[in-house]
C-alpha cells in the first residue's frame, strides 16, 4: 500500500478445523475488516474485490428502490 494506508492480515485456526484470514487494512484513515477464506491472495486485492462488491451492492439496492421492487422473483429470473 501507500503512504495513505496500510494492510496486514492474520491466520485464525479454530479448535474445530476451521481456518479463516482476517485482513485489516486502513485507507485514507478509515479501518476495513475482512473475514475470508482466501490464504493465497495478497491483502490489497482483497480490498478491492469488497471494494468493487460494495459498488455492485449499492447499484442493486438504488435500482430495487428505483423500480419499486420489494424482491425479484424467481419466475423472473429464468
């Protein structure tokens, strides 16, 4: 990262198996927590990944509330 911000991440293995990675990142002073089960991908990508998920979400929802759709069938889908 940049002088802006910074990312580290940490292993947590669960005394039933389950292996997850935490990735904490600060940018532009705000913190963002990331609980994955992605071991082999750098920290930054992560961020990005949400990042662009985030903005998928948001078009979602702004068009749902546009539309005036309470849910999308699922007839509507197929």
């Amino acid at each position: 990262m940049d002088e802006k911000g910074y990312a580290h991440s940490k292993i947590i293995r669960f005394r039933n198996g389950l292996t997850l990675r935490l990735v904490s990142l600060t940018v532009e002073g705000k913190r963002r927590d990331h609980v994955i089960g992605i071991m082999d991908m750098p920290d930054i990508y992560i961020h990005y990944i949400y990042q662009k998920r985030w903005s998928i979400e948001i078009f979602f929802r702004t068009m749902k509330s546009y539309l005036k759709l309470d849910h999308i069938k699922e007839d509507l889908m197929a």
